[in-house]
C-alpha cells in the first residue's frame, strides 16, 4: 500500500494520523528497510508451500532462501520447487533451541502444526487448528548450529511462522543475531493459543538484549470477544539498521 493511500486511510477512516497497527504490506516494507543493503541469505522458518520464499525471491534478486518446513505435507511441493529455483534451499526440520528430536503436533489444520501442544483457546478460533491428527517426530536444529555446518552462511533476514515455536527458535540463534542478521519478521502472540508457549512479553525483552527494536506490528487476529490472540511484527537491529541509517 502506498503512503500516500495509507495516511488517507489512517487520517479519514480511522480518524487519526497513526495506527498501533500497521496498513503497509510487511515485505514491501521489509525490501525498503533493506534497500541498499547487501542481503544474501533469508531464512524462512515456517515454509509451508513456498509462497513466502517465493516472494522473497522477487523482492531480494541477490538472496538464497532457506526454507525449513517439518510437515511432511510440503516435501515433495518444496523439492520440486528447489529444482526450478537453484536460488530456493528446503530443509526438512524443526528450528528450537537444541539439536535432537522432538514431537510435532499435526493438526487438521496444516496451518497450525506445532511444537507446542494447541491450548483450549485456539480451538475458540479454529477448531480444524486445535484438532490433533496425531504426533510425529521430526528432526530438530538451532539456527547457528544450521549455519556453521553449512560454511557460516550471514543471514541477513529471518521470518518466523512456527506456531509459538518463534522464541525457542531465536534463542538458538543467538550467535546470527549478534554478527549479521539486519531484520526478523516474526509471529508474535499476545495471548495463549499453544499450551505452555511463549507470549510477547517474553519474546520483546529477548529481542532487546539482543540489540533488536520493535519497527511494526501487522495483520492481528482475534478470538470471538474480540480479544488480540496474535500479529506479526517485524525487528529490526538498533545499530545495523537504525531509524538514522534507513534509505
């Protein structure tokens, strides 16, 4: 959405000149953060069937796009998409803060597949979501541990769909976020949907530590009271990539 189609919107329907919630399309503002900067390697956590990757690979024509997607529902959509894409890089694991295994939670929903069991409350909002098909188990990797074994690879962007999994995931990959990562595009849950996950209140003060700041919060979901279960919301680093250095 354009600026200048955004302020009308903001200034005429919400009545005021800003929004806790943006109305900007998260990538097209992510490719303008990182205008001028060198981005070589995305990482996109929560690939499902490679739509994300595939946006990224128009909006960052000098990346590689490393998908992780555990759900062995997308394999075989990811593998062949891989071989018409040499720029595109599957990986068929979990990301958490320990290498090992761990049991996936598949949901009727492939949208909703977990490391974290689904709590009451997500059933309020989707029960295809909260419906448990059955446990299986999948390989489990941290984001560094990933990089090195795969010659150091300086991820410069991280987005992170993986159902209250997202906190584990940065923990193990503390390492990347220190030396080269620019911009993470995560998920972000401000109420329970998953048993004993991770809430924002938890995952802002990670992000602080690490020299990241909150830049936007887009596209919230509710449940029926009208409650804010979830957003999106992306970080950027305090020093790499401040308000003063963006084009």
């Amino acid at each position: 959405m354009s600026n200048r189609l955004s302020s009308f919107i903001k200034k005429k329907i919400l009545g005021k000149n800003n929004n806790l919630v943006s109305l900007d399309d998260a990538y097209e503002v992510m490719r303008r953060l990182l205008k001028g900067r060198q981005v070589t390697a995305v990482l996109d956590a929560g690939a499902s069937d490679g739509h994300i990757s595939r946006r990224m690979l128009r909006k960052f024509p000098q990346a590689n796009v490393y998908a992780f997607e555990p759900n062995p529902l997308y394999r075989e959509k990811l593998l062949q998409y891989a071989k018409q894409e040499p720029r595109f890089h599957p990986f068929f694991c979990a990301l958490s803060d320990t290498e090992g295994t761990a049991e996936l939670y598949m949901t009727q929903s492939p949208g909703n597949v977990s490391l974290f069991a689904p709590a009451k409350q997500l059933g309020e909002i989707s029960p295809a979501g909260a419906s448990v098909k059955n446990l299986t188990k999948v390989d489990v990797v941290t984001i560094d541990q990933w990089a090195q074994r795969n010659g150091n690879i300086p991820v410069q962007l991280i987005k992170l769909d993986i159902q209250a999994a997202e906190l584990k995931a940065l923990q193990g990959a503390v390492g990347l976020l220190r030396s080269s990562v620019l911009l993470v595009y995560t998920e972000i849950w401000f109420n329970p949907a998953y048993e004993g996950s991770p809430l924002y209140s938890q995952l802002d003060p990670f992000f602080r530590q690490n020299d990241f700041e909150l830049y936007d919060i887009f596209k919230p979901g509710y449940d029926s009271r009208g409650r804010i279960i979830w957003a999106n919301a992306i970080y950027i680093h305090s020093r790499r990539l401040s308000p003063k250095t963006i084009g």
